[in-house]
C-alpha cells in the first residue's frame, strides 16, 4: 500500500482495511470466501496490480443482466421498450455513483496518491467501476446466485423508486406527456438571453404552458440544460396543481 497521510482519511493499515472490507460485506449481505476477490474489486489500476478493471467489465454485463432480471419479473405488463428505459435509468454511471456512495465504497478504494489527491474516492467514474466490479467479483467468488443477492441488495431502494409511468424520462418529455394527455396546447421555450463570455455561456430560458397559466424560468450551460431546468420547475408546478 502506498503511503498516504493520515488527514487523507486513508485506511494505514492491513487490519483496518479487512475490518472496513468486512463491515462492508456485511452491508451487502454476502461474505466474500475469497477475501483477495474484494480486495482486487476495490483496487484502481493507479494504486497496483491486480488491479479492478476485468472484475469491471465482468460486472458491467452481470448487473444489466440481473436488473433486466428483476425489472422483467417485477413488470410483467412493460414492453421490451419500456423495460429498456428503465434499466437505463438504474444502470448509468450517475445510479452506481450514487449507490457506491450510500455503501461508503469511495472510503475502501486502493488509489494510487495521484487519484487519492485529485478527489479519486468520489470521482463518478471510479465509483461507478467499483461498484460494477465488486458485483463482478460476487459472481466468481459465489456464482450467478451470489451476484444476484449482491444486486438485489444494493438496488434494493432503487427498485423501490421506479415509478414506470416517468422513471427515465426527462423533464421536457414529462412535461409534453402531461399536456397532450389533457388536450392542452404544448409547452413553449422563449429564449430569454445568454450571459458571460462565447467559450462560457449561460443560457436562461422560459417555459410557458399558457392553458394552465404557468411561467417558470431555467440556467444552464446550454439551451437545451436551461430547457430542461425550466420544464422541471414547470412539471413540478402542474403536479401540485
């Protein structure tokens, strides 16, 4: 293990990353035979080898597999279409971040002192590969049964969530949804006007669904960002009307 000062938060020794490793097999419900399997799931190529990317790439497939799974068996009236878009609403890298993140995971990473100085334990990119690899890491240690338990546990409140009417739905889409559902005139984008300089603009817009006499008004680093910040804003209106 490289070494890394302590007000970094960086376990300094072997004991006190198997005890933080076992507090975290208890958090997913699977105890690990093969210890070292964990380890190498939750090691970045910058800190050493064997490092976690082919658990990774074997996770990645496992996980679409096993949510496709469970979304299959928990909506058995959703088409291929809308199955898709909910599976790509729970397997994207902002969803295994996040998930990472409830478990603690960015703690337990091995970094090398280059990405643990850059912010490498709560890089989204990083995270999101470690979760997939320590569900990578399930299946060799346990086989199919193993991943699964793994992936049910971690995507346990994530499950729970979906609504299938709007879950992987933008804002501006709900939004459209909800006025053609109830025969009104479509929503409308206004341009308001951009500030800063051409390389850094911020764009404001306004949404307006004249039926209902709703305005709301969104920023963002594009007009299609600030469009959607506005449509949310808007959909959150109609949705308390």
């Amino acid at each position: 293990m490289h070494g890394i000062p302590a007000e970094l938060g960086w376990p300094l020794t072997a004991s006190r990353g198997a005890v933080a490793e076992r507090e975290l097999e208890d958090r997913l419900g699977y105890r690990f035979r093969d210890a070292a399997l964990l380890r190498r799931a939750l090691t970045h190529r910058s800190h050493s080898q064997p490092h976690n990317e082919r658990l990774e790439f074997l996770g990645d497939s496992v996980v679409n597999c096993l949510v496709a799974l469970e979304l299959h068996q928990r909506y058995p009236d959703l088409s291929e279409g809308e199955l898709s878009r909910l599976r790509a609403n729970l397997v994207n890298q902002r969803s295994l971040q996040s998930i990472a993140q409830t478990h603690c995971i960015g703690s337990l990473l091995l970094l090398g002192e280059g990405e643990l100085r850059s912010g490498g334990t709560t890089r989204p990119s990083i995270l999101a590969d470690a979760l997939e690899a320590i569900i990578g890491a399930a299946l060799l240690d346990g086989g199919f049964s193993a991943a699964q338990s793994v992936v049910r546990t971690l995507f346990t409140e994530s499950l729970a969530g979906i609504d299938p009417r709007t879950s992987g739905k933008d804002a501006k889409t709900l939004l459209q949804e909800y006025a053609q559902g109830r025969g009104l005139a479509l929503p409308v984008y206004t341009l308001l006007g951009t500030r800063g300089h051409a390389h850094a603009q911020t764009f404001e817009v306004q949404c307006a669904l004249e039926a209902l006499d709703i305005r709301t008004e969104g920023s963002g680093s594009s007009r299609r960002a600030a469009e959607q910040e506005a449509a949310s804003k808007a959909y959150s209106k109609v949705n308390q009307t």
